[in-house]
C-alpha cells in the first residue's frame, strides 16, 4: 500500500443467530463468520478499521450480539456497525459499544470521512433514511469540506436488476442522491443487504455492494435464488489524495450445503 493510504474491511449480512447452529438455508451462519474471520487474518496483514454493515443478527437476539463481539475481538482494530433490517436496534445498542467495537458514525481516516447512516425502517425489510439521518449526512458534509467523503448503510440506494430486490432498497432512494450531488467531495458509496458483489455508477459517485458472509442471492433475475458462489467480504483502500480502491475476498467454498431450491429466506 502507498503513504497515507486507509485499509477498511466491511463485513456484512453475517445473520447470527442466538443458537450456535442455527441455519440459514443450509448455512451454518456462526461457522461461516468464523471462517471469514480466520481468512482476514491470514490475507489481510494491516488494516485500519472493520465496519459490520447490517444484518449482524438474524434474530436480534442479544446472545447473537455478544457472541459476535466475542468471535471478532480477534482483530486489534476499531469495529463500526450499522443496522440492517433484521438488527433489533434496541437490544443491540444494550450490547454494544463494548470493548473495540464502537458506535461511531463519523469517523476521520486522514484527509478521508467515513459517514455511517442508518438505513433501517422498523417492522419492514425495505429501508429508508429518514430526514434526521440525511440531516446528519449533509452536516458531516459541510463541517469537513475538505475531507474525501466515504459513505455506508445497509440498504441499497440503487437497483440491481433483480425484481425482488428493488423493491427492497432504500424506498427515498431520490432525496439520498439529490442530497449527495451538492457536494463534490462524496467519493463513494457502500451497502450490504444484497448479499452479493454489485457496483453500479450513479451521478459519478461509485456504489458498491458486497458478499454476505454465509447466503449469497443471485443476481439479475425477477425472483428470489442463491447462487452458489463462496461467502466474501470487501477491503477498501483509501488514499489520502482521493482515489481509492477496493476488491472483494471469498472463502474457497461455502460453508453448509448449498441450498439450491430455496425460494426465500
Ligand atoms: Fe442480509
């Protein structure tokens, strides 16, 4: 990596139950976290922070919350967090900040800001961002005018092409872009929730989505399939002077047994 440069790690739709073994469609959801968690520390020798987007819970349930915290204390790092629509907020923020997990939404990386917006709409599995959330978006904008804007919640402000999915995005997905277009120095965009690799270019700001870690969705088609493809997480890197990178990791092969004629989660 060059000087000045940030590594970030995002981890996401990692869907813990309060039992162990629970399964997600075959998958065994706490197995399949631990083996992207020992695949991070054997490929990624330096990283600056680890941001969880979304869906850390299947169930919401504080056990799942704590045992998450546990496996991932491993890494010597910040972790940030965003809910996602299966996240019981109030149950998660009686667990969390704890330890190196923080509950920080802005953060400073050199001459880049990271933004975390909460996406999450009670009782539904669409998103949205409510005025108090775009609100904050637009002070964090104007107080660091010179800092690289990066910006991330759950649910995608975009469609993919997968009839299922795009209704289930961030419904005020407009007043989000329309938001960001006046300031130039929003640099990108990140979101999990589609549980697959995705960018899409939308009024010259990159968007990227990213593997879960245990289910992946197909994409491009009208309803609900998984692809059988391995878990993965995203790096970014990035660099002080505005560019940056990012790429996605995956596991050898899936953790379970692949479930090729599930027809919803
Ligand atoms: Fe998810």
């Amino acid at each position: 990596m060059r000087d000045g440069a940030h590594r970030i790690l995002q981890i996401s739709d990692i869907h813990l139950g309060a039992d162990v073994n629970r399964e997600l469609l075959g998958v065994k959801t706490n197995e399949s976290l631990q083996a992207i968690i020992r695949h991070i520390q054997e490929r990624q020798t330096k990283m600056d922070a680890i941001i969880l987007s979304g869906d850390l819970s299947q169930d919401g349930s504080a056990t799942s919350y704590k045992r998450l915290a546990s496996l991932i204390d491993v890494f010597n790092v910040p972790i940030y967090f965003i809910p996602g629509n299966h996240d019981n907020q109030q149950v998660m923020r009686t667990v969390y900040p704890f330890e190196n997990i923080l509950d920080n939404r802005h953060i400073l990386f050199g001459d880049w800001q990271i933004i975390l917006l909460d996406s999450q709409k009670p009782g539904a599995v669409e998103g949205h961002l409510k005025a108090t959330e775009l609100q904050f978006l637009r002070e964090c904008l104007e107080k660091y005018p010179q800092h690289h804007a990066m910006i991330m919640f759950h649910h995608q402000p975009f469609n993919l092409g997968c009839t299922w999915l795009d209704k289930l995005g961030v419904t005020n997905a407009e007043q989000f872009w329309q938001t960001v277009e006046n300031y130039s120095n929003v640099k990108v965009v990140f979101v999990g929730h589609v549980h697959q690799e995705f960018f899409q270019q939308i009024k010259n700001i990159p968007c990227y989505a990213v593997p879960s870690t245990c289910i992946q969705f197909q994409g491009c088609r009208p309803d609900f399939a998984l692809e059988n493809i391995p878990p993965g997480y995203r790096w970014i890197t990035l660099h002080d002077d505005g560019q940056l990178e990012t790429g996605i990791e995956r596991l050898p092969h899936y953790i379970g047994r692949f479930d090729a004629k599930a027809k919803g989660y």
